[in-house]
C-alpha cells in the first residue's frame, strides 16, 4: 500500500509539472502592436492602428501589418527606412508583414494612382515637412489663354482641361466660341464637360479622340469629370 502511494504521488507531481509548462508561455515580450492597412475596391487607401484611428506618427519598433487589398487595379506599397514591402496590383488577396520602423518618413502608395491614392507618417523624432504655401496668382485676366482647349483623360486616375499655354484652365470668356480637344486615353474612364447649356462626353468602353466646339454663358459655373469616378476624377471653371 505504502509503494502505491508513492507511485500515484509522484504521477500527480508529474502531471502538475506537464500543466505549468503547458500553461505557462515561454517569454514575456508582449506581441508586436498591429496596424491595419486597406486598398480598394475604389480610390481609396489608409493605414490604421488597433483602435481604428489613421496612423500619424508611430514610435521606433518592430509592427505587424495586416492588409487587405480588395482592388483588381490598385496595390498597397509601403516604403521608408529599410523597409519596402507592396502586394500585387492585379490580385485581391490579404498579407501579413512583420516590419522594423526607425526615425524618418514613411509613405504608403497606390503605385498605379500614387498622386491620388497615398498616404505618410513620420517615425520617432523625424517630421512630415509642412505642404508648400498656395501658387501666387499673377496679375492679369485669369482668363484662359487662347480659345484652343486640351482635356484629357487616363490611362491613370488623372483628369484635367487645359489652355493655349498649358495651364489649368480655371476662366474663361463668356460667349465666346471654345475649341476643346479632348483625348480619352483610357478604356475604363472617360470625359465629360457639362454645364449650363453644355453637356459633351466621351464613351466609357474604349479609348478616343475627339473635338467639341462651345460656348459658355456668363456668370455659370462648369465641370468636368469621369463618370465613373466622378469623386476623385473632376474639375471646374467658370465663365466671365
């Protein structure tokens, strides 16, 4: 009786052992603080932390990022001191990446649609430099330079109108005959300039050139835009 006592102390001892091990992770160092990062499906991309909130400054450290790329045409690149990791423009797929951050810069791109689609956020003691002050505006008209106008549109996210000179066209002259060139270079945008008494377009399914001639009425507002994303894609001037 007294060795069978013994034998099934010693098993519990053993089995008590096996639970703290069990039980009881190796390490102490807590888990890597998670960012979120999302691209897509539309023209849009941010970087967020565990509370949801956009990432404006982040300590020196060690993170894990989590992407979700939902866009067929869009990727998420992020790129700074010794780190440089992106997905696939072509894919919807999520990634995980363990990074190292270090003071300086880092920017988070769309590399198809990098002048509307980007994001960046300082690390440690570095500072994002503030934007450049507002072009001055020369004196004179403001007028359009010329009656020939350029609009063009593609093969990225990229709309604009422009005049004789090259300039965004912001006014032009009331009643007077305009020549528009427009160039639509993409199958997935297209080109369209309405207002009052003006509503031209081109077609969404396939690239073209074509030429409008108009008129503008005085003291109306028009635009331009693509249609099928018209919140990012668009423009406006005026006629005096």
């Amino acid at each position: 009786m007294f060795r069978r006592l013994l034998f099934s102390t010693a098993v519990v001892t053993a089995v008590a052992a096996v639970s703290v091990f069990v039980f009881l992770p190796a390490g102490a160092a807590a888990d890597n603080p998670v960012l979120q990062g999302t691209v897509g499906p539309g023209f849009n991309i941010s970087l967020k932390d565990s509370n949801g909130a956009a990432v404006t400054h982040l300590d020196p450290g060690t993170y894990t990022i989590v992407v979700n790329d939902q866009g067929t045409s869009h990727n998420f690149h992020l790129s700074g001191p010794g780190v440089s990791e992106a997905t696939s423009i072509e894919d919807v797929q999520s990634v995980t990446w363990t990074v190292t951050l270090t003071d300086g810069i880092y920017t988070f791109v769309c590399d198809a649609h990098v002048n509307t689609m980007n994001g960046q956020f300082p690390v440690g003691t570095a500072t994002v430099p503030p934007p450049p002050p507002p072009p001055t505006t020369p004196k004179g008209s403001g007028f359009a330079k010329g009656t020939k106008l350029k609009g063009t549109v593609g093969p990225g996210a990229s709309i604009s109108l422009k005049d004789g000179a090259g300039k965004a066209v912001k006014k032009v002259k009331a009643g007077t005959k305009y020549t528009i060139a427009v160039t639509d270079r993409s199958a997935s945008h297209n080109f369209h300039l309405y207002g009052p008494g003006v509503n031209k377009k081109t077609g969404v399914g396939a690239k073209a050139k074509t030429t409008w001639k108009v008129k503008f009425k005085k003291g109306k507002t028009y635009r331009f835009r693509c249609d099928p994303h018209r919140s990012v894609m668009k423009g406006s001037f005026k006629a005096a």
